[in-house]
C-alpha cells in the first residue's frame, strides 16, 4: 500500500516537473525562437513546472529541432546518452521529423528518429507553441506510465556517431 | 598560470543554435578562442539546383528563421532584377513593413537573449513579452508568427485591409511605449553598464579592416546601413542609420535599441503613405543573367549572388550572410575577456549559426 | 532528553519544510515580477521527489560522497542553530558543506563543472569573512557565541548593528545564489557555466544538493532573525523582510564577475562590519 | 625516576645517532631507529603520566655542567664560522661572531650564577606537551625517512650512501629538542636552539647539490639573526637581572625601569626568526629543498615551533605589554599574509610551507592576545597542527617520489595511482579545515578568543578563508579523474604505511580526545596557578563563558556521517557512468572532446592560482615591508 502510495508520487513528481533540454541540431532557428517563447510571460511553462536546463544530466525531456546531419546526429546522440532515465524525445517542426524543406539537401540525414528514438512529433514549420505545449504533455504523459526497458529500442548504429 | 581548454558548445545554454568554440582561459581570462562550424551546414545554395526558382522563395526563408522576411525580400529582388520585373508601389511598402516588423523582433528576441547572458532573467522575460505583440501583428497580416511566407517573385502574396493597418500603428504606439519603459535599464542599470561597457571594444578602423557589417558596424561610429540604397520603399521614407561611437557591447545594444524606435517610426511611415493598387506584378519566362543584391537585415547587410541560365531552376545562388562577414570580429574580441563576459560579447554580434553555415 | 530529541526533529524537518516553501514562494514572486504566473508553491517538492526518483548516473563516485556530506553538514549546521548552539561552530559547520559540495564539483573533470568549483570556493573566500564577523559582532554585543543566550537578549541587534545587517545581507545574496553573485551557480541555467558546480551531478545527487540547499536556505535566514530575536513575531518578520528584498535584488540586477565581487564585497562589506563594530567597541 | 627519564630522553637519541653513525649497515640502522623511536615515544608518554619535576643543578654535578654548555656552545659557534667561510657568507661570520662576543662578554663580565638548588631541567606542562609532539611525531618521521631516504638515493643514484649522516643529524635534532624544552637556564636554552639551527642547515643542505647548499646557508645565516637576537637578550637580561633562571624570572615578574622588556622583545625576534614568520620567511621556504622528512620534523612540526614555545614560557612575562598587544597583530597579520601566499602557489611543498607559517602566525597571534582562552587555542594549534602538518608533509614526498612531482595540478586524480594515499591526503587537509578536527577547534578557540581584539579578529577572519580556499582545491582534485578502478592499495614500503597511517589516524584520534586531553595536559599549560579552567568537560562537551564546543557528539556523527558518505560512494560506483558534460562533444577517451576541425581536444580545467592577485613576486615586497613596520613596532614599543 505505501509502495503504490509512493509510486504514485513519483509519477506524479515527474508529471508535474519535467526539465527540458534543447538541441538545436540543424533548425533555421524558427522552431528554436519558438521554444524559447514557451518559456516567457505569453506562454509561461514553468506553470507546468517546466524548466529548461540546458544540461543533460539534469534533463527529462530532450526537445530536438531541426535536421540532423552526421556532425550534430554525433552531439544528438552524446546528450540523449548521457540523460538519465526515464526520459522523453520530443522532435518537433518539419525538419526533426522528417528533414522538411531541406530533407533533399546533400548533407542532412534527414529526422532526429534517425539518430535517437523519438516519443512524439510535433508538426509545423514552425510549430506553434501551444503545439510545442501540447506536444511536451503527450510526451509526460509517456513519463508518468511505468517505464519498461522494452520502450528503448537500442540506439540505431548510424555513420557518423562515433567520431573517426 | 595555469591553462584551460573549455569546449563552449555546440549544446550550451547561453548559445541557442549548435556553435562551438574552443577557449583557451588562464584564471577565467580568454587567450585563444577558435570556433568551429558546421553544425548546422544543410546545403541550401545547392537546392537552388533542384527547386524551380519560385519554390526557392521558401528555401531562402528558411536559411533562417529570424531573418526569413529579408532573405526572401533579397532573393526575389534579385530575380527581379534579372528578369527586369517591377514590383508595384504597395508591395514594396509592404515588404518594407514586414521588414521591419522582423527587425523589430528580431532586435526584442536579440535584447531579450543578451539581456539573459548577463544574467538579467526578468529583462528577457519583459523583452520577449513586448516581441509577442510583433508576432501578433506578423501573424494577423501573414498568417504565421515567425516565417511569413508571403513574399513572391514580383511582389508579396497578401495584402491588408484599413482596418488591419490601424490595428497595426495601434499596437505599434503600445510596443513603443513599452520599449521606452525599458530603455532607461538598459541604458543606466549599474549592473548591465558593469558588465557590457568597456566589453568586446571594436575601433572603427578595426570595424572596417575586418569587414563587420550592420549594428556591430554602426556601434563602431560608421554609419552605413544598406537600406539607404534606397531598395524597396526606402527610398521614399525618411531615416538616418542609427550609430554610436563607443564600439563596445553597450553601444551594440544602444544601436539596436535606436533602431527598434526607427523601425517603428518606418512602419508607421510606410502605414501612413501606403500606396494602393496591385500586390503583384505578373512575372514570365525564366530568368537569365546573374546579379548581386544587397539587403540589410537585423543582423547586417546580406549578400546574393544570383546566377540563371534561362532554365527552370537557377544555377547558382550565393549568400553571404551578415554574421559570416562578423564572425572575424568576434574572433578578434574574444581574447582577452573574462569567461564570464564570453556570453555576452558573442551575442552582441548577433550571431545567427543558422545563416552563418546555410 | 525528550526535549532535545524534539528540538533534533524540529531541526530535522523545519529545513524541508520551511526551506522546501521558501524556494516555492522565491519562484512565484520571481515569476510575478517577470510577468509570469510561476509554478504552484510546491513545485520545488516535485522536482526534488522526482530526482529522487531518476536512475542514478554518475561521473564519479567521489561525487556521491561529497554531496552525502554536504547534505549532512548543511542538516548538522541546521540542527546546531536549532539546538541553540555556538554561532561560530555553526559557522565552521556550514562552511564545511559548502566545501564538500565544492569538492564534489572538483571531481568531475568537465571544465564547466571545475570553474563553477573555483567560482564556489572564491564566493566561500568572499562571504566567510563576513558571516564570522557577523558572529563576532553578536558576540560583542550579547557577550556570547551561544545562540541561547543571544535568544534572551532583550534588545534588536540590529538596531545596534545595522551596517553589521547590511554586510550580511551580501553574505545571504552569494550564499542564496542570487543575482548579481549567483556566479558559481545559477538557478536556471543561462550562464556561461551552464550549472557551475552542479552540472555533473545528476538525478539523486542533485535531488540531495537541493535539499541541501534547503537547509542551507532556513540557516541563513536564521541567522539573519537573530538581528531581532526578541520574539518568534519579529524574527520571522525579519527574516521574510530579508529574503523579500534579496528576491527583488535578484530580479533587478545583472550577474557580476567574480572579481568584482571579491573586491567590492571585500571593501565594501570588511568596511560596513569594521566601522559598525568600532562605533560600538572602541569609540 | 623523573631524573632517569630525563636523562633518558636527552642522551638516548644522541647515543642512538652515534650508534647510526657506526654500525653503517642497513638493517642494524633501521633497527636503532626504530627501536630508539619506540623507546622516545614510551619515555614521553610516561613522562605525561608523572607530576611535573625536574633536575636540580646539583643532580647534574653543578659548575661542571655549565663549563660542558659553554664549551658546546663556542664549539657551535666555532662550527658556524666555519661554515660561514666556506660558503663565503659574511652574514654568517658576522653574526656568528656577534654571538662569541656577546657570550664571551657576559661570561667575562656576570658570569650565569646558577645556585645548587636550581632546576636545570625541568619538565612542567608546556614542556610535556612539546615533549610528546617530539618523541611521538619524531619518531614517525623517522620511520618514514627510512624508505623514503633508500629511494631518494636510489633517484640521485649515489654510490656512497648519506644515510648514516643523514639519520645522525635527525636523532641529534630531537634530543637538541628534547634539551630545548626541557632547559630552565635561558642560556642553556640558547644551547640547544642553536643546536637546531646547525641541524637544520646540515639537513637542508644534506643532498649537496648548489641549490641546497646556497637554502642552507641562508636559512643558516637567517635564523643566526635570532641566535644574536638570543645572545644579546641573554646579556640584557643578565645585566638587569641575576638570574637566567626562567622560573624565577618568572616569579619575579618585571618592572618597567629594568631591561627586561627590551630583553623580551629580543627573545621574540628570536622566535620570530625561528618560526620563519615575515619578513624572515624566506629561509623556510629555501628549506623545501631538504629531503621531504627533514621538512616534515624540523620545518613543520617540531623545529619552527621552537618560536612559539618560547613565547609561551614568556607569554606571563609580557602580559599586558605592547609587546604582547603587537604580537597578536602581527601574527594575525602574517596568518592574513601567508595564507594569501599560499593560494598563488601550485607548489605542493611551497603550498605547505606557507599554510605552516600561517599556522605559526595564528599562534603567535593567540599567544600574543594572552588570555587563558587565547592561549589554551595556542596549545591546541601547537599539537594538532604538528600532527596533522607532518601527515601533509610525509604524504606529498610519498607522492613526489611515486609520480616524481610536487605540483598540485600533476596529483590531479591521484586516487586511481595511490587511492590510500591519496585518501590520507585528503584526510589530512580536512583535518586542517573542518570541524571536528583539533586543528579547526583550536582555530574556533582562537577566533572566540580573538573577538573583543578587533583589528586581530579582522585579520584572522580574512585569513581563515583564505585558508580554507587553497586546502578545499588542492582536496577536491586528488579525487578529479573519474574513479573507475576498485579500491586498491598502492604498494609501499611498511614503514611508510606505519608512518602515514598512524598519523592520519593518531590525528582523528586525538581530535575525538581533545576535551580529555585538556584535563590532562593543557590546562596545565595554561593555569598552573589556582585559575579556575576556562572551558569545562563534560560528556566531551568543551564549553566556556563564550562558546561552547561539543567534540565528542560531532565526532561521533562525524564518524557515521562519514560512514554513509562511503556507503554512497560505493552504491554510487555501481550507477551508469556517464562522461562528464562537454556540451555534447565528449568522446569516448574522457575528458576528450571533438573540436574544431573535429579534432580531439584535451579539455580541462586547472586551478585557479589567482597569481594577477596572490602572485608571490606581486604580493611578498608590500607584506614583508609591513610585516617589518610591524615588527619594528613590536621592538620599537619597548624601549
């Protein structure tokens, strides 16, 4: 009875307090103005609880924008890894999720789900942020279930993690 | 004395977009600082190749999101140019206006940004509580916030009625004054003079030598500014490039304070004076010949190198970005200063990563 | 024996409590004075349960063994001011966690981490003497070290010791980590050193420096009540009054280097505790 | 039986250095050493357990004696001349001669009249403690001098092994020790301070290279600035006087129309000199170069205490003079200064050198305010600061001989080479800064003490954090590297590892005790008389009118905090490693990063030395110019 009392606590605590990290892989800085807006007065996330903290050793929530090539795919695939679990992907604009306008340009990838698994997607170029919002709370509303290990599949080997 | 190398970036706090640079410190005081590029290198001049050239309209908007509006004002004057289009009077004071709307925000977000390096979280929150309203107007005249997309070949894509450009001096008079609430901190506050003034000094003979462009240039005491060419409508509309003298980070953020006042004063000029008839001229054939045009943007004055062979897509399109040509400059300012004062000299220039590499 | 294990619970549990809603109460009124609603006033409470409960990843164990002694230096600290006990053991006992958690910071490699060590041992540098000073004008007043008996003094201190008042008021702005000398440290990571000397700890070890810092939060403004400790009333009305006035400092200020502080707070500071203390004793 | 002990304690090291000297063999050597050291330890501590005696003149067969001292002591002189012109050094023959003159003077013209019934040797409370500082810590060094001397040659690659010389010269030091603290008669005393002062310039010198030699000489001919000092005070004092007896100078008490006061103020310098305070620092620093144990026995522990155990007999004397008011700023002041010193320095030895004149200044500072408080703070500092700088001291040449460097910043992550080490390092500087070790109770004591001087109150605040600066780094980064490698022993010899470890925990140890030690020995010290104690005991709780300090409770939470900090470490070790955070470019190598041009870069931060602010070239003209306006004050004052 106590365990449960206290599981649900904890599932609470993390609802109520995710602390998000931006990457900004390769975005035309649209999508980042845009995260950055949800911080301030008009938006205020931090009524939710939600801080950014810039470091992802303190991080809950990985909030990726932009296209990934193999120089910034490496960095991606550095932060998500060094995160402590449990933690959530959001990609969000055209771009992270799939390349966007620029998904035929010679050196993007294409979305961040080619480097790291991604929780949730959010659309738009960019994304407005009530949508970032929004998306942020499906992405808590994976963190409050019980994490299983089968949810992470195993990091794809891509070219270009590791360094030469 | 002891030496440190600190990786500063590609994920760092203070620095929104993937930039790294690598400081050598001794006791907290920079002797070396190399950045490194291309993080964010996507290859955007080669789609010109693949996309017909009114489709690269977008493209250009998205070589970054802060400068959208006026990469795509220079991409299509461009064009125009080469295929000798005449923009009708009411679309160039419309692409004046939406212009300078995004100068307008992006000097708030920049304030807002600079302000936080040092520190000062609750002069960003205020800046960018001001940028809303600008993203308000943006939205209800081009239906999005931030990339716009209105701007075509031959002229603009949308238009707006009486009643919109009231609304628009009604809310800029609001943005005015609540700019001018905070004007005095950011002029006097003890705090913000201790740590911008006297910081990332650049001489006007060092301007000029290392090719610095727009408000970097302008805080040095040069006062040029590529909008008194006269492209679009400004030739019509009355202003003077805002300068200072001092070259440091203080004056840098004093420039760009001048200058949201005189893009408000434009807007409301242009509002005033805005001509009617067609948003767009009819544009025909494919273009042939090359130009070079030259548009200042927030950040500085953006180059475009437009090549066509008569074809459906263009064979060659070049940018040279305003924080390319400032990235030198801040090269030269970074040694010397304390670590805590990196933040702050990196984000007087303004850099924007995402125009720097394309 | 009861008593004293009632006041060790007090001690135990007012550092959570009090400094758990403190830092709740510090981010509402921060986020009103920025225009915003600000987060519910137990948010701090969340984020520490839910640090608690992340897996654990570490850069080196030694950080574990420092943030464990940290948080127990800032308890025993609490629990000694609880207990009325001597104000310069306190002191020593304090500072002790402040240098455990600089030493944590120390055993990570990354150079963001060890400047933020470098920085936290240079604002101890800069606040210590202050704060001593701060004990040796109580002393010189009441003619005890014991809080005890600086409990029963008659008279506001801080009346007799206003400059005395004001150098502490830069010891709680550094040891708070508020603008302008949250340098080692800041609450929402826009700083050069992204956390300073909390960006390698992670999960449970953070968790444990924010109660930690809780505790150190309920210490200082302690010790900032003692100035009129004629009664519960007017010590909390002190203390509130203080961490006020240091919250709108903090909004109203950009973050200085650590070389300005050093020496400003230093002269300024070393000045304001000297004079006051000459005033009373020597002239 | 106090008459046999002492004895004992004065000839069995001067026996034992002979008996180094003869047998030239290893084994037989290290033998007589540690069979000395055991015996030294055990005569001292049953010396602790007996009442305060002495031996009289008489025991010692009177006039005879006195003839032996002053054949001894021109022989020294004559030694020191020697030195002095063959090190070509005209400070040395100048002052040496000064000295001959000034002994020969007062021989000449009052010689010291020593009645039957005198004590000659007496071993009352300041002396037990000093004594047990000597033979207990003495000893130690020693035994760690043993390997560490065999690898030290075996570095230099000697063919003929110093050795024999090298432990001669030790065990005649501490018996010279021994007589100093012992000694009654003031010129006796003289002796054996100049003694020391001829040890310390055979060890410093001891490897023979120039840099040595030239440290050598200068702390010779500096430290011969306080032996004249001595001199011209004994002259003083014998004139006004008729006796050289300290008990009875002390009964006596002074009158301001004698010279006794001017003579005090000599014997202070004196001390100063000896204790290496500014502006006379300098031959201390020079004394780096000796073989690490010589720094850790006599420029540490035992010899530069030789200034404070001197004032402490004469502390009653000078009792509220300006000498004694001038005294406390001035140590006050060098703590200020040294400690500032020490915070530009990356230095491991030179790091130590000025956290121990610091120390020193502290006490000197204690000493000078005078107060029984005040000075049961100067005992406390005296004891543990001797234990716990000889652990420092013997860890950093352990370390120097393993990773062939003394540089802080090259120990960086030193626990994965020699984690045992490495943790007594760390245990060591905690017990320099925090409570609940004796070094941080004596500083609490000097601090509650020091509070109604203000201007010493300010300086030693200031201090105190600088203090805590330069030790907290130097602690955080022998832990720096990520710390994979199980915990694993380093080897090393075992009397290295009886050395450290013994000290290190005979430093704890003694700290849990301190409320029990007071009753035994320092209020003693303090209040021979029938002056009520100034702190009582109970339940290992040391409280006073102004404080109170409960040792014992925070030991013991100290011991189970310490206790879970270990258990977390270990649960830490077995948490996901991550690399440390480099804005997403770490590699797998640690603290490697991809950089520009992609690639690897070394990142890393040192240490901040400050030296645009704490620089020694920068800061050591102005502090050693008002370290001697200071001083001239100090002598000025009591004329």
């Amino acid at each position: 009875m106590p365990i449960q009392w206290l599981d649900k606590l904890i599932r609470r605590a993390r609802v109520k307090s995710p602390w998000l990290l931006h990457f900004d892989c390769g975005s035309c800085n649209g999508c980042d103005i845009e995260v950055l807006a949800c911080l301030t007065p008009v938006y205020d996330v931090e009524r939710f609880g939600i801080v950014n903290v810039g470091n992802p050793l303190h991080a809950d929530l990985l909030l990726v924008t932009g296209t990934v090539n193999r120089r910034n795919g490496r960095v991606l695939t550095n932060l998500y890894e060094q995160m402590a679990a449990p933690k959530v992907v959001v990609a969000i604009g055209s771009c992270g999720l799939s390349g966007g306008i620029f998904r035929t340009a010679y050196n993007v990838i294409g979305g961040v789900d080619q480097m790291i698994p991604v929780d949730v997607y959010v659309p738009g170029c960019p994304p407005r942020p009530e949508a970032i919002i929004d998306g942020v709370f499906l992405a808590l509303d994976r963190l409050s279930r019980p994490a299983k290990s089968s949810d992470r599949p195993p990091l794809k080997p891509v070219a270009g993690r590791s360094s030469p | 004395m002891r030496t440190s190398v600190i990786p500063f970036g590609p994920q760092h706090p203070v620095l929104p977009e993937p930039l790294q640079l690598k400081l050598t410190v001794e006791d907290e005081v920079i002797t070396e600082a190399v950045p490194a590029l291309g993080y964010v290198h996507r290859g955007l001049e080669a789609l010109a190749q693949n996309r017909d050239f009114h489709q690269m309209v977008q493209v250009t908007e998205r070589v970054c999101g802060i400068c959208s509006v006026l990469h795509a004002i220079c991409y299509c004057q461009g064009l125009e140019d080469i295929m000798g289009i005449t923009v009708p009077p009411r679309a160039r004071y419309l692409r004046v206006i939406w212009g300078e709307l995004l100068r307008l925000h992006s000097h708030l977000l920049w304030m807002g940004l600079f302000a936080d390096s040092f520190g000062f979280e609750s002069l960003f929150m205020q800046l960018w509580k001001i940028r809303e309203r600008v993203l308000d107007i943006q939205e209800a005249t081009t239906g999005n916030r931030v990339i716009s997309g209105t701007i075509r070949v031959g002229g603009v894509s949308r238009d707006m009625d009486a009643r919109q450009v009231h609304w628009i001096a009604d809310q800029l008079t609001w943005v005015a004054h609540q700019v001018r609430q905070i004007e005095p901190v950011l002029r006097e506050d003890f705090t913000i003079r201790r740590r911008t003034e006297g910081k990332g000094v650049l001489t006007s003979a060092q301007a000029r030598e290392l090719g610095a462009v727009g408000p970097v240039l302008r805080a040095s005491g040069i006062a040029q500014d590529i909008r008194q060419t006269g492209y679009a409508a400004y030739g019509e509309l009355d202003f003077e490039p805002v300068t200072a003298t001092a070259g440091d980070c203080h004056a840098r953020c004093m420039v760009r304070l001048g200058e949201i006042d005189q893009s408000i004063d434009l807007i409301h000029q242009a509002l005033d004076r805005l001509p009617g008839g067609d948003i767009r001229s009819e544009v025909r054939g494919r273009p042939q010949g090359e130009t070079l045009m030259r548009v200042e943007q927030p950040r500085g004055e953006v180059v475009y190198y437009i090549r066509a062979d008569g074809g459906k897509t263009l064979s060659r399109v070049r940018i040279r970005t305003p924080t390319f040509a400032n990235i030198p400059v801040l090269v030269k300012l970074l040694p010397g200063i304390f670590l805590s004062d990196v933040p702050v000299v990196v984000l007087s220039i303004d850099p924007c990563v995402s125009c720097l590499e394309r | 024996m009861n008593h004293a294990l009632i006041i060790l619970g007090i001690g135990l549990v007012a550092g959570p409590l009090l400094g758990g809603l403190a830092g709740g109460l510090d981010r509402i009124v921060t986020a009103r004075l920025q225009a915003r609603t600000g987060p519910p006033v137990w948010q701090p409470y969340y984020d520490v349960i839910k640090l608690m409960a992340k897996e654990l990843v570490v850069v080196n164990g030694w950080q574990a063994f420092c943030v464990y002694s940290y948080l127990f230096a800032s308890m025993l600290a609490l629990i000694l001011f609880v207990m009325q006990s001597d104000l310069l053991l306190i002191l020593f006992t304090q500072a002790l966690g402040a240098v455990f958690l600089a030493m944590g910071a120390l055993a990570s490699t990354s150079p963001y981490s060890q400047v933020g060590a470098h920085r936290e041992l240079l604002q101890i540098l800069t606040y210590e003497p202050l704060l001593f000073l701060v004990g040796v004008g109580i002393f010189l007043e009441t003619g005890s070290f014991k809080i005890s008996v600086v409990m029963q003094w008659k008279d506001p201190l801080i009346l007799k010791l206003p400059l005395l008042f004001a150098a502490l008021g830069y010891v709680m702005i550094i040891k708070l980590r508020k603008s302008p000398f949250d340098l080692a440290a800041s609450h929402h990571a826009h700083q050069e050193l992204v956390r300073g000397v909390f960006t390698d700890f992670s999960g449970p070890l953070l968790g444990m420096i924010e109660i930690g810092h809780w505790y150190d939060t309920v210490l200082i403004l302690g010790i900032c009540s003692l100035f009129w400790a004629t009664g519960p009333v007017p010590m909390a009305a002190l203390a509130a009054a203080a961490y006020a006035t240091i919250i709108l400092i903090d909004n109203a200020a950009a973050r200085l280097n650590w070389r300005w502080m050093l020496g400003h707070v230093w002269a300024m500071g070393l000045a304001l505790a000297l004079v006051n203390l000459i005033c009373r004793h020597q002239g | 039986m106090v008459a046999l002990i002492i004895t004992f304690i004065l000839l069995l090291p001067v026996a034992a250095a002979a008996g180094c000297l003869i047998v030239r063999r290893d084994n037989l050597g290290n033998g007589v050493i540690l069979i000395t050291g055991l015996a030294l330890a055990a005569a001292a501590l049953m010396m602790v357990s007996i009442a305060p005696a002495g031996l009289t003149a008489a025991e010692l067969g009177g006039r005879t004696f006195e003839g032996v001292i002053l054949a001894a002591d021109m022989g020294l002189l004559i030694i020191f001349l020697y030195y002095g012109r063959r090190y070509k050094s005209r400070a040395v023959l100048f002052l040496s001669t000064a000295q001959m003159l000034l002994l020969g003077g007062v021989e000449w013209l009052r010689p010291p009249w020593v009645p039957f019934d005198a004590m000659v040797f007496q071993a009352d409370g300041l002396a037990r403690v000093m004594l047990l500082i000597i033979n207990l810590v003495g000893p130690l060094i020693c035994c760690h001098a043993i390997a560490y001397m065999r690898n030290h040659e075996r570095h230099l690659k000697l063919e003929k092994s110093a050795q024999p010389r090298f432990f001669f010269v030790m065990l005649v030091f501490l018996g010279a020790m021994n007589g100093l603290v012992l000694s009654n008669q003031l010129h006796h005393l003289y002796f054996f301070f100049e003694l020391t002062t001829l040890c310390s310039f055979l060890l410093i010198g001891h490897d023979k290279t120039p840099t040595a030699v030239d440290h050598a000489v200068r702390a010779l001919w500096v430290n011969s600035i306080g032996g004249t000092a001595f001199a011209l005070a004994l002259v003083l004092i014998r004139v006004s006087k008729d006796t050289l007896d300290l008990q009875r100078l002390l009964t006596q008490g002074h009158s301001p129309a004698d010279l006794l006061l001017p003579a005090l103020a000599l014997l202070c310098l004196a001390a100063l000199v000896k204790s290496a305070q500014f502006p006379f620092q300098r031959w201390l620093l020079g004394a780096m170069v000796a073989p690490t144990p010589v720094s850790a026995l006599l420029h540490a522990s035992t010899m530069v205490k030789v200034g404070i155990y001197l004032m402490l007999r004469l502390a009653p004397m000078i009792q509220g003079t300006f000498l004694s008011r001038c005294t406390a700023v001035y140590g006050g002041f060098v703590f200020l200064a040294a400690a500032a010193l020490a915070v530009g320095q990356s230095n491991g030895k030179k790091v130590l050198a000025y956290s121990t004149i610091s120390n020193l200044g502290l006490i000197f500072a204690c000493v000078g305010l005078n107060t029984p408080p005040a000075l049961t703070a100067a005992v406390y500092l005296l004891l543990f600061h001797a234990v716990t700088k000889a652990l420092l001291f013997l860890c950093v040449g352990t370390i120097e001989q393993h990773i062939h460097s003394r540089d802080i910043e090259d120990m960086r992550g030193l626990y994965a080479v020699m984690p045992a080490t490495a943790l007594m390092t760390v245990a060591g500087v905690l017990m320099m800064i925090m409570p609940p070790f004796g070094v941080l109770l004596g500083k609490w004591m000097a601090m509650e003490s020091a509070a109604t001087d203000i201007p010493v109150i300010m300086l030693v605040v200031a201090g105190s954090a600088l203090t805590v600066m330069y030790w907290a780094r130097w602690a955080g980064l022998l832990m720096s590297e990520p710390v994979v490698v199980p915990f694993r022993p380093e080897r090393m010899p075992m009397s290295t590892w009886a050395a450290l470890s013994v000290l290190c925990a005979g430093g704890a140890g003694l700290s849990a005790a301190a409320p029990w030690l007071y009753d035994l020995l320092v209020s003693a010290v303090i209040a021979p008389g029938s002056l009520l104690p100034v702190y009582t005991v109970h339940w290992g709780i040391m409280e006073s009118a102004a404080g109170r300090f409960a040792v014992f409770p925070l030991s013991l939470l100290a011991v189970s905090g310490c206790l879970v900090s270990v258990l977390a470490f270990r649960h830490a070790n077995r948490g996901r490693a991550v690399s440390p955070y480099l804005c997403g470019e770490q590699t797998a190598e640690p603290c490697v990063f991809n950089g520009p041009m992609d690639q690897p870069v070394k990142a890393g931060a040192k240490n901040y030395y400050l030296t645009s602010i704490f620089g020694e070239e920068r800061l050591t003209v102005w502090l050693n110019s008002a370290a001697a306006v200071l001083l001239i004050l100090l002598l000025g004052g009591t004329l």
